[in-house]
C-alpha cells in the first residue's frame, strides 16, 4: 500500500493530482504475510535439500509489490534472478550446484592505481563478496557459493551486501576518477526536469538558511554550540528524507553523520565547523552535477534499522525538552530544529512502525509546506507568510492515517484536540508529544 493511499485511503481517487514521489529511505521491514510464508517455505525446502525451491521461494520473499523489484526465470534445473538495488541491477543464476550474482559498477579502459587500490582496500572490508574486473573491462561485485553452504540466512546477508556495496560505490568512483564510465543505467527513470529544479532550489535556500542563521544569528555559534547542532543535523536528515538524493549528495549526507557521531577527539564546536564547511561545498556544486542523481530508483534491501514505538517515545521524551529554553528566550529557529531533530533522525537511522513513519512524514508535509506545494501536492497544511494552519486538513490527515492501520493498529487513535495551533515551534512540541502518547500496540 502507497503512503498515499494510507494517508488518503479511499478520498486517493479525489487528489488524482498528487504527484508521485518518493520520500526517505526503503526499508524492507514491511513485509506482507505472503512474504513471511515464502521465507519460512524456503528454509523448509533448503532443509530437504530442494535447493532450486528453496530460491525460488526466498526471492519471493524480497519481492515487493510496490517496487516491482525481483525478477526471476526458470528454466529446466536453473533459475534467474534480477534484483534492483538504487541505481544497480545485481543479476545472477542459481543451479542445483551453484549459485552466482554480480552487480556492474562502472567500465574502465585502463587500469589506474587510484580506483584500483580503493577497491582492493575494500575487499578486505567485505564479508561474502569481493569487486573484480570483468572480461569487458567493467568494474564488478560479485558473490558466489555453492548450494550446499547456500542457506536462505547466508543468502540474504550476502546479497544485501553486494547490493548496498554496488549502490554506493558507483556513483561515488564515477564522481572521484574522471576515467571511469557509466554502465547499466537503462533501468533508470529520470526525474521530471520541474521535480528536480524545485529539490535543487530547496537545497540551496535551506543551505544557505541554516548557514545564515549561523553566521549572522543572534545566537553565538561558540556560546550556544548545541543549538547550531540541532540546526545542523536538523538540516541533514530533512535534505535526506526530502530530497531523497543518490549519488555524492547522499554520501555526503551519511558521511556528515557519521562524522558527527564519531568518537574522534574533536569537541561540538569543532564538529559544527566541518558540518558547515561541507555543507557550504554542496551548494558549490555546478546544477547540472546535482541533476545527474535525481532519478527514481528500485530497493531490494534497506540500511534502516527495525524499531518499535517504544524507541520513539524514548527519543522524543530524550531530546523535546531541549527546545524549551531557545523558545521562551525567543530563537524560534532553534527551538523548531528540536523537534526537526527528532522526527529527521528517526527516518533516517530507523524503520519506524507505519504509524509512526504516517505520522512523521505528516509532519514534514506541515512545517515544509512551500516545498510541497512547489511539487505539486494539493494540500496545504500551513501557510508560512500568514502563519496559519489548515486545522481541517490536518485533523483529516490524522483520521486518515488512523483508519489505514487499524487492522494492525486497533488502538491508533491521534488526538488532534492536543494540538497547539498558536506558531510552528508550539505546533511541532504538540504533535511529537501526540504522538509520543499514541497506543501502538499491534495485532495480527
């Protein structure tokens, strides 16, 4: 089901206008029944030693409907596969015997030490795959074993490591070494030029916003360090859920955090400087670079860890309180980043419950309003130059949401009688604390 359709439900039919794009980052934790019963059907078949059956049954549990992402041929004592991974295909065969898969990175025609001993470093980082260079001069990943030792657990693992290596190491060898050259890129679907003028716009002025706000603030980037923080890490997981970018942005993204949460020897202040120098270098990027990694893109695996509700309670009851002290001494913008916070780190490290990413993704739709309205959604939550709220919609939204997930969710029932409508910052604490309060517990 589409998070359109969960927000909509049966009025969907009604907004036939709403463009269709992707937000944040695949998880593949949403699994239906049927692909609960293929994975137990292929450990039952690999344990009799039915080994083509037991493919077949475990490649129909990666298969999600919604992406339309495996693909598999049988012939008489072989089977094909095809799954899509971002911006690679790792296509592969399996035989009573053996089973190969491999994923085209980039084509080279001469070997340069660069490249090749980035690849080889990373060999050494792999657990089941390892990069090789074809007979046609293409840069590979490539996983294989025999059946014997090829269990359905093995093969998950594996195949998600060939696939996350390949989705991420194209596009950053083909941005870092000038001699390589795309290859495999037929499957992918370009972005409409209007879509990634308005990502490349709303890159740019939050950017610049955020780095503004710091350089000419009122608020002392020495003094106060943890709040230019929170606008910071708040920036980067709204550009990444957002945006949803490939390529160098996304990698620059990850790496961002990644930098942060490191246990270098560096204090926060430190920290808030590389963030804002490399965040400075994204909008120095030439246009054209940024509209070669907006396309639309297929996942098979997702690098999001599962979570339940209890771990959103905890974060919100964690980190809200932080907003309290920015508001009432009147930094507005970094009271709202609190909250900005909470709900951009929660989409970008976790596969939150349904509800939880409804209710999230929800939110974004209010406190970035302009940006969906410059995409073409019909629905206008906020209206950022009067600063009022569309209550009706939201308290729809909220009732929609709770009506797609009540077979799992009986008990989902959002209050938006708690919510603050007097300015976005009170709006945002309202929202995250109704949220926080929710009952999921699931059934089924």
């Amino acid at each position: 089901m589409s998070l359109l359709d969960r927000l909509f439900g049966q009025k969907a039919d009604a907004l036939s206008s709403v463009p269709d794009i992707k937000f944040g980052r695949y998880s593949d934790s949403y699994k239906e029944n049927a692909n609960q019963e293929d994975w137990n059907a292929a450990l039952a078949a690999f344990e009799e030693g039915h080994y083509l059956a037991s493919y077949r049954h475990f490649f129909a549990y990666l298969r999600d409907e919604s992406e339309n992402n495996v693909q598999i041929r049988e012939e008489p004592g072989r089977l094909e596969f095809t799954l899509c991974q971002g911006s690679r295909r790792i296509t592969g065969f399996a035989t009573r015997k053996k089973l190969k898969a491999e994923a085209k990175i980039a084509r080279t025609h001469a070997l340069k030490v660069g490249f090749m001993r980035r690849l080889i470093e990373k060999n050494f980082e792999l657990k089941y795959s390892r990069f090789a260079l074809d007979p046609d001069e293409q840069l590979t990943i490539v996983f294989d074993t025999y059946t014997l030792d090829g269990s359905p657990y093995k093969l998950y693992h594996a195949l998600r490591e060939v696939a996350l290596q390949a989705d991420k190491q194209d596009d950053l060898l083909l941005e870092e070494f000038q001699a390589l050259e795309p290859v495999d890129t037929a499957h992918l679907d370009d972005l409409p030029p209007a879509e990634k003028e308005v990502k490349y716009n709303f890159l740019h002025q939050q950017i610049r916003s955020v780095l503004r706000e710091i350089d000419q603030g009122s608020l002392q980037a020495y003094q106060y360090p943890g709040g230019i923080s929170y606008l910071l890490l708040a920036l980067i997981y709204k550009l990444d859920y957002l945006l949803k970018p490939e390529g160098y942005t996304m990698e620059t993204l990850e790496r961002l955090n990644r930098l942060f949460f490191s246990s270098e020897q560096r204090n926060v202040i430190e920290k808030n400087q590389l963030l804002t120098r490399e965040l400075g270098k994204l909008i120095e990027r030439p246009k054209a670079d940024f509209f070669r990694e907006m396309y639309r893109v297929k996942s098979t695996f997702g690098i999001t860890t599962p979570v339940s509700h209890d771990r959103v309670v905890g974060f919100v009851d964690g980190e809200l309180h932080n907003m309290d002290w920015y508001q009432e001494n009147g930094y507005e913008t970094i009271a709202l980043a609190v909250p900005n916070y909470i709900v951009g780190y929660s989409l970008f490290n976790y596969a939150l419950p349904r509800p939880d990413r409804d209710l999230f993704h929800l939110y974004f739709q209010v406190v970035e309003s302009q940006y969906f309205k410059d995409l073409g959604f019909p629905v206008d939550y906020y209206e950022p130059s009067t600063g009022k709220f569309n209550r009706k919609a939201i308290r729809k939204a909220l009732d929609y949401i709770a009506d797609a997930n009540e077979a799992h969710f009986p008990r989902l029932h959002p209050r938006p009688n708690q919510l603050a409508f007097d300015n976005l910052p009170d709006f945002a604490r309202s929202y995250l604390l109704m949220v926080r309060n929710l009952d999921m517990t699931k059934v089924g």
